[in-house]
C-alpha cells in the first residue's frame, strides 16, 4: 500500500513538474513574443518619429516659400499699380494734348499759344469734327 501510494505521489510531482514545465515554456514564448513586438513597436516609433520631423522641415520650408510668394505677389501688385497709374498719366496727357490740338485747329488766332476756358466753353455747343 505504502508503494503504491509512493506511486501515485510521484506520478503526480510528475504531472505538477509537466505542467510548470509547460507553463514555464508558455511564459518564455510569450515573453519572446513581447520582446519582439516590442522591438517591432520601438521601430516603428522612430520611423514615425523620423517621419515627422521631415514633415516638420518640410511644413517650416513651405511656410517661407509662401511667405517669399506673398512678398513677390504684394511687390508685382505694386508694380502694376503704377504702371496703370503711369499709362492712366500718359493717357491723360494725351488726352489734354488732343484737346489743345483741337482747339489750337479751331481758334487758330489765338497767338499766346495756349487755349483759355472762355474760348474752351464757348465751342462747346458745336460737335467735334473728329
């Protein structure tokens, strides 16, 4: 009775010896596991770290492109603006000079050689010969 009983002590030490094995073999595989997801997730943080930094240097050299953009554009507006001031100048000179011309064909005895607004208003009333 007493081997048997010895018997049946070892045989279970031995299943409680298998299963801690077991265990212990489950633990180690998950452990492996995480070491290695681990190792996948820290990579994959420095590529996304590495990624936005770049995204970062990009963004900051887009922003001064834009900024060189709108000086560019608010200095070629200027420029533009007084080149239609100076063509509106140059007509409007222009448009004076053809005044004076007409009238100087119109009142040609008039001898100071500049037009005066009596003369101007006073042939008003008739239409141009263009």
């Amino acid at each position: 009775k007493q081997v048997e009983l010895l018997r049946q002590m070892n045989d279970q030490h031995s299943k409680v010896y298998e299963q801690l094995d077991m265990a212990a073999r489950d633990v180690e595989q998950s452990n492996q596991r995480l070491v290695h997801d681990n190792r996948l997730a820290q990579h994959k943080i420095h590529s996304l770290t590495e990624t936005i930094e770049g995204l970062q240097t990009l963004m900051e050299e887009l922003q001064t492109q834009v900024e060189e953009l709108k000086t560019a554009q608010a200095e070629r507006n200027k420029r533009e603006l007084a080149e239609q001031r100076r063509c509106l100048g140059a007509q409007s000179v222009s448009c004076l000079k053809e005044l004076y011309d007409l009238q100087q064909d119109r009142y040609p005895t008039q001898s100071d050689g500049l037009w005066s607004t009596q003369s101007f208003f006073c042939g008003r009333d008739r239409p141009l010969d263009l």
